[in-house]
C-alpha cells in the first residue's frame, strides 16, 4: 500500500464516524507497530478533539507521534516527533485542535480530514519512508 493510499485510507476511517482522528492515523499505521489496530484504536481514544475535547493539540498529530515513538523504539522520538510537529503546522497552518478548526472566511484553516491525511503523510516523509510504498519488515512495538 503506498503512503498515499493509507492517508487516504486514514481519512476514510475518520469520516466513517467510527473513528477518531487520533484513532485514523494510528488504525493506518497499525502495520508499523507491533501491536493491532483494535489496540491502537483504544490507545489513542481520548486524544480526539485535542485530547479530551479540549482543543488542545491536534488528535491527527498525536496519533503520528505516538506511532513514531513506537517504531523509533524511543531511540530518537523526541528528534522525529518535533520534526512531524513541524512540518504539520507548516502544512496545516496549526497545531491546536481550536486554531485548524476556526472557521476563517466560512472555513476552518484545515479540515480534520485534512488534518489526518497530512499527519500520516508527514509521519512517512520523516521517518525516510518513500511515498511509493511503506515497507512491511519486521514490525516493532512495546516492550
């Protein structure tokens, strides 16, 4: 599956309704861990709307982080995580659930589904993954 093909996967979990956006990029990278998508998805069940609904930082960006500390094995996570950070507010104009979902000129500055596509798309480009396709080696997770 490309890069590509699983953010629009992510985006087509979140707009389902059954999941949130923390749950769509973590459900879309589950391959990369070592742990399944229905643990992922509890995981990550509080951190939508800015974690806990409090409009804090974007659900999207944490579900990216949260898979880079796992694949990263935390050798590293806080250098790839600032890096993910940075590009998403590059990208969306934003990290904070409140600002990406303030409606500026009848719109908000980046839709949630936007929001997802760009975190799973960024988590790729930084941890060096082409956009053609995510290797399926050896999955790494918890220990």
């Amino acid at each position: 599956m490309t890069l590509q093909e699983r953010a629009e996967k992510a985006v087509e979990m979140k707009m389902s309704g059954q999941y949130n956006c923390a749950q769509a990029v973590t459900a879309a990278l589950a391959d990369q861990t070592a742990l399944t998508e229905e643990q992922l998805k509890q995981i990550s069940a509080g951190f939508c709307a800015g974690m806990g609904n409090l409009e804090a930082t974007c659900g999207a960006l944490i579900g990216a982080g949260m898979i880079a500390g796992l694949k990263t094995e935390g050798k590293g996570t806080l250098k790839v995580t600032r890096q993910i950070q940075e590009e998403f507010g590059k990208r969306c104009g934003a990290i904070k659930c409140r600002d990406l979902k303030a409606v500026r000129d009848g719109k908000p500055l980046c839709p949630c589904e936007d929001c997802v596509r760009n975190a799973v798309m960024i988590y790729g480009e930084v941890l060096g993954i082409q956009s053609s396709l995510i290797p399926t080696g050896k999955p790494v997770g918890l220990r």
